[in-house]
C-alpha cells in the first residue's frame, strides 16, 4: 500500500487526495516527520482544507508540539468555523497545558455544537474541577456518565468532582464504578478518599 500510494505521489504530486492518504499511511507507520512534511505539502496546495489541518494537528498533538497542534486547529476553524471537532481538539490541548480558563472556553463552545461530545464533557469536568466550578463539573461529569456508563475516566473525574465538593460517600461509589471498568484511580486519591470517609463517617 505504501509504495502503491508514493508512486501516485510521484506519479500525480499536486493531487491533494493522494498527499493526504500517503501522510495518513506515514502517520499509522509514525513516521511522524514524513507525515508532517507530506501534510505540509497539500496543504501548500490547499491551505484551506478542514480535514488536512486537523488532521495534521493530530499529529503535532502526537508527538508533544502542542503550540502548532492549537495553531492548525485554529486554521481548520477559520475553514469551518462551527466545528466541534477543532473546538474540543484546542480545549483538550490547553488543558494539557493547564491553561484552565482557555480550555474551559472551547470545550463549552464544542459542547454548545454537540452537547454529546463525552470526551469534550470529561475534559470539562477536570477543568472546571480547576477553577473551583464544583456543581458545573459534577453536572458535566454526571452527563459523561449518563451517556457513555462504561467510560471510567468519566466516573473517576465524577469522584474528584464529589471528592472538592465534600460528598464523600457519592464519590466513593464513583471510584468503585471507575475501577469497574478498568479505570487506574490513582492510590493517592484512593487513600485521600478513604482518609476524608473515615474522618466524616466514624
């Protein structure tokens, strides 16, 4: 597949569908490098395609360049500015850089597009979490559950929303179902979980 598609790159090198595909065959080989300078070769072509920029700000996300991976998500956004995708993509990003009140912005933006986005919802719960927006982020967090049960990050970001709010007991039961589906609770919460119930219920 590979040499199947470099020679049609070869063979037609302003086809954007064919820079696309090599770069996403290179992005699955990560061959990361290749698959930036080949989506940085159609978009020269393109520079306003929605699916290239996004696509390669997945791969700066990837391999930890951030900045540019906010950058060509705010490019695809000038493409289409109602995206949900780019929006979450950015606030996912700026929580990784805990930069709380810009990612609480474009992870409410997404959610106003798609108000079903779990991964946007669980993200927003650990940023509100941040900012000290306690009944906004167990309201989140509740809505990540209510739509995806199984999701254990949903449930563990639930319990450390319970956990700053003093509902110890509630965020206790969130834990268990965290561990059900195979979420790893990190041992510091659990013990700090454990420390708060023994102290309030003794």
């Amino acid at each position: 597949m590979l040499k199947a598609v470099e020679k049609e790159v070869q063979e037609n090198p302003n086809s954007v569908v064919a820079l696309h595909r090599l770069a996403l065959i290179y992005a699955r080989l990560e061959r990361f490098e290749d698959a930036i300078a080949t989506f940085k070769r159609a978009i020269e072509i393109d520079p306003y395609s929605f699916e290239l920029r996004v696509n390669l700000g997945s791969i700066y996300f990837q391999t930890g360049r951030i900045e540019e991976g906010i950058q060509e998500n705010k490019e695809a956004l000038k493409a289409h500015p109602g995206s949900a995708e780019a929006m979450a993509n950015i606030g996912a990003a700026y929580l990784h850089m805990a930069k709380w009140e810009e990612a609480a912005e474009y992870l409410s933006k997404a959610l106003e597009k798609k108000p079903e986005m779990v991964p946007a919802l669980t993200s927003l719960s650990t940023v509100l979490v941040e900012l000290g927006r306690l009944d906004e982020a167990i309201e989140a967090a509740k809505k990540a559950v209510s739509l995806s049960p199984r999701f254990g990050v949903a449930h563990n970001n639930l319990a450390v929303a319970l956990y700053y709010n003093g509902q110890y007991k509630e965020a206790a039961e969130a834990v268990k179902q965290a561990k059900k589906y195979n979420y790893p609770v990190h041992p510091d919460f659990d013990k700090q979980l454990a420390d708060k119930l023994s102290e309030t219920y003794a």
